[in-house]
C-alpha cells in the first residue's frame, strides 16, 4: 500500500474512531448504534467499539490511560447490571439484550436476548483483557472484569437437545425457534461457545452447524454461500483464518479467509455485471450487504419494477438488492484483495465526495431511487469493522492479539481447526 493511501485511510480510521470518542455515555460506556439522536446501543457495536480502543492506543489517538478508563466504565456497567429474567434487565444467562436503553443501559424495544451479538461483545471484552496486560490495577482489572463476563455465559443453556444453537431468547415466549443454519457470522459465536471452560457447547455441535452449509458455484467460482457481504467479514475482524482449516474446509481444500476473498470476487462480478441496471454500479462500485437503505417504496426503474429497504440485509447473487451500496465494505475488505478493494475506495472517493462525513465514509447510498439517496448517517458496526480491517491489513493487528487468547485457540481446535498458526 502506497504512502498516499495509507496517509487516507489512516485519517479516516482517526475520523471513525473519533464516533466512539464523542457519542460514548461517560456514565456506562455505552455506544450508540447509529448517530441518530436517539439511538440504543447496539452490544454488537460494542464489541467493534471495545476492540478499536488498543489501535486508537497504538495510533495515539487517544491515551493509554483514557482507554483503559473507557473500557473500564463499561466493562464495570456489564458486570453490574441486572441478570435476569426481567423484561427489563439488560440480560440473562450471561447474555444481552441485543439493544440497550443508553442511558439506562436496560433492554429497549422488545428485542431478543442476542446470542450473536452477546458474541462480538465478548470478542472486543476478551481483546483488551489480552492487549491490557500490564502491572498497574486498572489493567489487572480489566482483566478479572473480562474473564467474569466471560464466565458467567451459559453456554449450554441455549443449545438444544439436537445440539442447534438458537438465534435468541425472549422473556415472555422462550426461545426463538429459528436456530442458526447455513454458513454465518455465528462462526465467531461457536468458537467463542466451544472455548468456554465453564458452560461450553458440545463438540458435535459444530458439526451440526456446518452440516447445514451451501457450497456453491457462482460464476464459475466455487465457495461456501452467504449472499450478504458482511458474513463474509465480520469473525474475520478477530480470527485470522488463514491457513487453519476445519472438517469443511479440508475437504473443500480452501479456508475461511480464502472463501472470503471468494466472496469478494463475486461481489465485483455481480456488479460488473449489473442484471438490473443500477446506477453507479461496476467493477470499481459494489458493496452489497446488511445496512441502511432509503425506505421501503416501490418504483420502476429501468422499466422493472423495484421494491427499495431501509435496513436490510442484501446480498448477492440471489438478493435482495434495491441498488444501495455500503463504502465501509470495500474497507472491511481489504484483507482479502488489497488491489480490488483500493481501486473501489479511490473510485468512491473521487465519484461521491458526499459520502465522506464526520466520521468517514456514511454508511450507504443509493443513485437508483428517485431522488438518489446519499444519507449522512453513521453506523457503529461499520465503523468498527473498518477500524479493525484496516488495521489487520497493515500489521495483523487484531489477528496478533487474539493469538494470544487462549479462548479462541481453545475454541477453534474444539471446533476441528487444524494447521498453519494453530
């Protein structure tokens, strides 16, 4: 990566930390899902947030100290807030609730206990607990803080009798029946389940995930199918996938991270393509996966009829998609093709100067809808990834710290993982 890049890119993980500086609860640590004024806290942006805070040490943006107090507030929140089977506690069994009061810190709206997002919290815990290792009580704390939150997930409670780990919880009407099936995100959530010395899923139970899995030939490229690009991403923000395989991927002799920079391509090509005449998509424009979209409304565009979302979770090459487009991605991406990845962020960059806000790149856009749709809108979830994924493409950053997590090696050799730094 050439020193003009890198100077860009480098600005822009300081503008985007900077959203975990300014919008942060001082009383709690909580961070707002999005930069809407009344915005919940999303746990999962949470765990992006908390894992953001060693490379805002590294990069000097902020001060060892101020991290480590940061941290510890919410941290302290997590351990002290109510468990239980409340409609109003902030979690249960260990778990959370997937959105979070911000000032309360309770549930908020009706949502479920997240098993998933329980997981990226835990992720960015157990990243400072293995970055802060120093002497000084505020980091020995963060660490007995870290491994009690860690702790206390039972695990086992929400697995079922076949061994299916389930979507979720709700106080009123128990578990969600829906059960995590096909290639996801919940790959971090297994290897954090099956690393737990306390309540940890059964073995098996992997393997009865991964029997569920969609290989696929997709323009000639074959991969392990999820038409969202951030599934493709997000256990990559903590767990460098290459070269270790499991039971799946030894047969399919690729592995995880290979799959993803797969998934990638065909990302491009599906653009490139463009079976339904969007604006601004091609080779150097795509990015279709789960975020903000201009509202649910139907027109005709290019003499089809096209139903456009606000949030959703598109993909490709089966949808949906309504022509909106996440920048973020092709941050979150560049670990995976360096080359196709900054050829799309100089293309943004120079094409949709409007897309660059406060805290860097908004979180989508969309040229296709009449009037187009450029919205000045952040996301915590985005940001994060972007944060991480940068940093892991320059020096592995993240990827070096939970190395060093005995959770994660655990987890992963439960789950079958062999081979390369395992």
């Amino acid at each position: 990566m050439n020193s003009a890049n890198w100077e860009f890119l480098l600005q822009l993980q300081k503008d985007s930390f900077q959203y975990f500086v300014d919008l942060a609860n001082p009383s709690n640590g909580l961070i707002p899902d999005t930069d809407y004024i009344e915005s919940t806290a999303s746990i999962a942006g949470m765990g992006f947030a908390l894992s953001c805070y060693p490379i805002a040490v590294e990069k000097k943006f902020i001060s060892r100290n101020e991290a480590i107090d940061r941290i510890t507030v919410a941290l302290n929140f997590f351990a002290e807030s109510e468990q239980s089977e409340s409609e109003n506690a902030t979690g249960y069994k260990g778990f959370y609730y997937h959105f979070l009061n911000m000032k309360t810190g309770r549930r908020s709206g009706g949502c479920e206990l997240s098993f998933v997002d329980t997981g990226f919290l835990l992720a960015g815990i157990l990243c400072v607990a293995t970055y802060f290792q120093g002497t000084a009580p505020k980091e020995i704390k963060i660490r007995l803080l870290a491994d009690f939150l860690y702790r206390r997930v039972n695990w086992q409670w929400a697995m079922s009798e076949k061994l299916s780990l389930s979507q979720g919880w709700k106080p009123n009407s128990g578990f969600i029946h829906y059960a995590w099936e096909g290639y996801s995100e919940a790959l971090l959530l297994y290897t954090l389940g099956l690393g737990s010395p306390t309540f940890p899923l059964a073995e098996k139970s992997f393997a009865v995930w991964t029997s569920t899995y969609q290989w696929e030939n997709i323009y000639d490229v074959d991969f392990l199918y999820a038409g969202p690009l951030f599934i493709h991403l997000y256990s990559h923000a903590w767990i460098d996938f290459r070269g270790i395989r499991d039971k799946f991927m030894r047969e399919k002799k690729i592995d995880y991270f290979e799959n993803s920079r797969r998934a990638l391509k065909i990302q491009q090509i599906y653009c490139d393509r463009n079976p339904n005449n969007f604006k601004g998509y091609g080779k150097n424009c795509w990015g279709i996966t789960a975020d903000l979209g201009p509202d649910y409304q139907k027109q005709i565009i290019s003499g089809k009829p096209i139903t456009f979302y606000a949030y959703a979770a598109r993909g490709v090459p089966y949808g949906p998609d309504d022509g909106t487009i996440a920048p973020w991605a092709s941050l979150a991406s560049i670990c995976f093709d360096e080359k196709i990845c900054l050829s799309t962020i100089e293309h943004l960059r120079s094409t949709y100067p409007q897309i660059y806000g406060k805290y860097g790149f908004n979180c989508s856009f969309n040229e296709s809808i009449i009037p187009s749709w450029f919205p000045q809108r952040f996301y915590a979830l985005d940001l994060g990834i972007s944060i991480i994924m940068l940093e892991n493409a320059q020096n592995n950053f993240i990827w070096d710290i939970m190395k060093k997590c005995p959770v994660v090696s655990n987890g992963l050799r439960r789950a079958g993982f062999s081979g390369g730094w395992l």
